[in-house]
C-alpha cells in the first residue's frame, strides 16, 4: 500500500480526535450556554422549587447536571458524545407558572434530525420526573 494514499486520512483522523476530545472536555455553565430557539414546554402542577429540586437532584440516566442556578430557576443538563453526535447541554428553564422550557445545544456543532431526536428523548424523561406532560401531548 502507497503511503500517499494514507496521507489524507491522517488529518481527517487527527481532527475528529481533536473535536470529540473537545466534545468530551466542554462544560456547560448558566453564564455561557442560553436558552435556545429550539424549544419544548413541559407544563407541571408541582410548585417550581419542587421542580429546581427534582431537576437537580434526581437527573434521568444517561445525562448529568452541568450547572444550575436556584435565583434564576436554570438548570442545564448535558448528555454525552455518542457515536453519531458530539453531546448536548440542555438549559431548562422553571417559570413560576408552572411550566419548564427545555432547550437543546450541542456541544460542539450539530444539525438535523440527531438533535430533534435527543430533544425529543429528554423531554418525556423530565416530564415524568415533574409528573407533568408536553405542550401539544
């Protein structure tokens, strides 16, 4: 086999190295990652302290708590980089009429049906976790 022929492969592979290193390192914090246009409500009976609470302590399998801050009622979330996408951080919003806005931000970049996908994935998991349910379900 011709060396010449490897060359291009060599910085494709280096460069998605460097990305997914990227994608697994990156922290999401309330200050950097804002809520984003894409957007699903989940509404609840439960007060929003409950909520904050419940979003904090008690996060569905599979994502972690980045950051959060109680004054504000913004808790994000984050999921990891699989093999089809670099990971997410989801702000989620607690409004004191009992409704959550969950957004979704990838952690790197990302388009396409993958992320509606992951948006679509969280939100029945924080919806049960509220025991609330879906704008438009």
């Amino acid at each position: 086999m011709d060396l010449f022929v490897l060359f291009p492969v060599v910085p494709v592979v280096v460069l998605l190295g460097v990305m997914l290193l990227v994608a697994f390192t990156r922290k999401g914090s309330v200050a950097t990652i804002a809520m984003t246009a894409r957007r699903i409500k989940l509404h609840t009976a439960a007060p929003p302290d409950m909520v904050y609470t419940w979003l904090t302590q008690h996060c569905p399998t599979g994502y972690s708590v980045e950051d959060h801050d109680a004054a504000r009622g913004i808790v994000i979330l984050s999921s990891r980089p699989t093999a089809f996408t670099w990971g997410f951080f989801y702000p989620a919003v607690i409004h004191a009429e009992a409704r959550v806005d969950l957004g979704i931000k990838s952690k790197l970049f990302q388009y396409g049906p993958l992320v509606t996908r992951a948006h679509r994935k969280l939100a029945p998991a924080l919806a049960s976790l509220t025991q609330g349910h879906i704008e438009g379900d």
